[in-house]
C-alpha cells in the first residue's frame, strides 16, 4: 500500500490541468468519494493494525497534498479571469507623487481667497489686447513712455494689437460692462519688453483690485489695504502709503508695508529702511470712469495693483526671479500650501 501511496504522490505532483474545468476533473479523479484517493481510505480497513497509524499518516498527507495541489491549479485559472495573473496583491503600491502647486500660484490664490473675504469677485481678461483697454481708456496721454515699443509688444507691426502691460486693460472691460456697485479683483499676466534679470522678467504676474460704489473713499481704499497686509504678511504688518502718479489713478500712492524679514528693524532685505514696497493704488480718475461709461459724479472707487513674483519672493525668501519661470523641480518641491 505504501508503494501505492508514493506512486500517486508522483503522479500527482505531475499534473497538469489547461482549464478550470480539466482541474475540477482531476479533483474527482483524486478526492471524490470513489476517487484514486478515496479509494485508499477503502483499503484502510484491511490494513494490520500495527501499521494503521503510519498508514492513515500517509493517506492524510497524500490527501492534504493532492488538495493542495487541485486548489492551486484552480486558483491560477480564477486569477486569469480577472487579469490577475503574475500579480501579488499583497505587494506594497506604488507610491505616487503627488504634485504641489506653483508658488505663484499659492500666491495668487491666497490674495484672491483674502479679497473674496471682502466680497471682491475674480474677473479675467485677454493677454492681447488692444491700446484703448491697455492705454487710452486708462487716462494715458498719447505722447506716454509706457506706450513705447521700449514697454510694450506690439504684435505684427499694428499699434493696436499689443501685450497687456498691466492687468488694468481688465478693469476697463469690467466696467464697460458693468454699473456700480462693482468689486472685483483681477490676476493675470503681463507682459513688458524687458531685459530678464534676477529682477525682472519680460513675463510676470500681477493682481489688481476695483472697488467702484456711491462715497468710496481714500479711506476706505486705506483700510481694505491693512487688513490685505494683515492677513497676508502677518497682524503686526504696518502699511505705508507714499504719494506716486499713475494716468489712471488721482491721488495716487504706493503702499510700503513694514519688512515681515526684519520686523522694520532694516535688514539687506529691505535695504535698510524698515519698509518694502509691494503696490501702486489710488481713488480711480473720473476721467477714466466717464470714458467706461461710469457716472463720475454719482461714483467714486479705488484701484491697486501688485506683482505677484515681487510678493512672493518676499514671502518666501527667494532672490532671483527667474527660478519661478524655470520650473525646476528642485525649486518647486520647496512649496506646499492649502492655498
Ligand atoms: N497698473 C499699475 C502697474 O502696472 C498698478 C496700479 C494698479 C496702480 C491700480 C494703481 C492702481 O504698475
């Protein structure tokens, strides 16, 4: 009986199956009742009694062996129908990369989530534009610098299709567009034909806020400014307002607010000075409201502007421009936000 029992322990280590099917007939073969094996279990009555321990030892682990073996046949055909094959589900997965956002980006959406706070919407505009949303509409003389080819991209020798320079070509479509009240705020980029430098680029990013309603005030365009640079640079950030000139804008001003590196004490930063300028603002001219269709006698408002490279290079340290245009990975892995 032992011979009988290694023969189909050989023979079973053997087999083969090509289908589901063929497995299944090997296991009535082998393991049903009146199967190869079953019939072993038969024979065990007439063994002696002094080998039936070592005997029934044997069948049983023939039986485990053959059970094994039918089961796994079974299994690698369930596995190639579900695609399965060759794979270990008990690997540990991929670990995916997951992205961060552009600095820029966590930039603008931080000065965007700040101003909708206020209730300021996001409006957008064209990157080509033409010189009466970019210029003329904006109180700008014709004789202007910024209108020189020094400034500005002119596009197929056509004066009037150009580069936006600033986004301020967006509040102008706004309030053709719109009456009053009107709150809004406008990122975008710009373009200024500019030589690249760790300061400069020919391509940047800025962000520009409009507020117009009955009795705005330059008090009003003061406070909405602290609370930006509170909330953005910090609650002990103060802010300082410095007369300036912009076509667009009578008064104007530029904002400073106190060095967040230094806390104002002067560092190399700020150049010593405590201060550092972020923006361009003021109360919009009348003249520029009337020619976008604004009654200037019945409303006021205020604009400002800002550069979104020159903010976040403050906010984080960087000091070279060009790193955010590069897109080097090495920089970029640096930034991470719920912005
Ligand atoms: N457009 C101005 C610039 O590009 C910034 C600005 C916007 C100034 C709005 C005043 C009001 O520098």
């Amino acid at each position: 009986m032992l011979d009988k029992i290694k023969a189909l322990q050989q023979e079973i280590s053997a087999i083969e199956a090509t289908s589901a099917e063929q497995a299944e007939e090997l296991r009535i073969k082998y393991l049903s009742k009146k199967g190869l094996i079953g019939q072993l279990f038969n024979e065990f009555k007439n063994v002696p009694a002094d080998q039936k321990k070592a005997m029934g030892a044997a069948i049983n682990e023939l039986k485990d062996f053959a059970q094994e073996k039918i089961n796994s046949l079974k299994e690698s055909f369930n596995q190639k129908q579900s695609g399965l094959q060759g794979v270990d589900p008990s690997l540990p997965g991929y670990v995916f990369a997951v992205g961060s956002r552009h600095p820029l980006a966590v930039v603008r959406n931080h000065i965007v989530e700040i101003f909708a706070r206020l209730g300021f919407i996001v409006s957008e505009g064209p990157e080509i534009e033409d010189d009466w949303h970019v210029f003329s509409a904006l109180n700008f003389p014709p004789e202007h610098p910024a209108r020189d080819m020094q400034d500005t991209f002119f596009i197929e020798k056509d004066p009037d299709v150009l580069l936006r320079t600033h986004t301020s070509s967006v509040q102008v479509r706004v309030m053709e567009k719109t009456q009053p009240p009107i709150r809004a705020i406008f990122p975008g980029r710009v373009f200024r034909n500019e030589a690249i430098s760790a300061r400069a680029h020919c391509i940047f990013h800025q962000i520009e806020c409009l507020y117009v309603d009955e009795n705005v005030s330059f008090a009003d365009l003061k406070q909405t400014l602290l609370y930006f640079a509170r909330e953005f640079f910090g609650e002990k950030t103060e802010i300082r307002l410095r007369p300036s000139y912009f076509p667009f804008t009578e008064p104007s001003a530029e904002m400073d607010v106190s060095c967040s590196i230094c806390g104002g004490k002067g560092c190399n930063v700020c150049k010593y000075t405590g201060w550092l300028e972020i923006m361009g603002c003021g109360m919009v001219d009348p003249n520029v409201l009337e020619l976008c269709g604004i009654d200037n006698e019945k409303y006021t408002g205020f604009a400002f502007g800002m550069g979104i490279e020159r903010i976040a290079m403050l906010k984080y340290g960087v000091k070279d421009l060009r790193l955010f245009f590069e897109n080097d990975v090495r920089f970029l892995n640096q930034f991470h936000s719920a912005y």
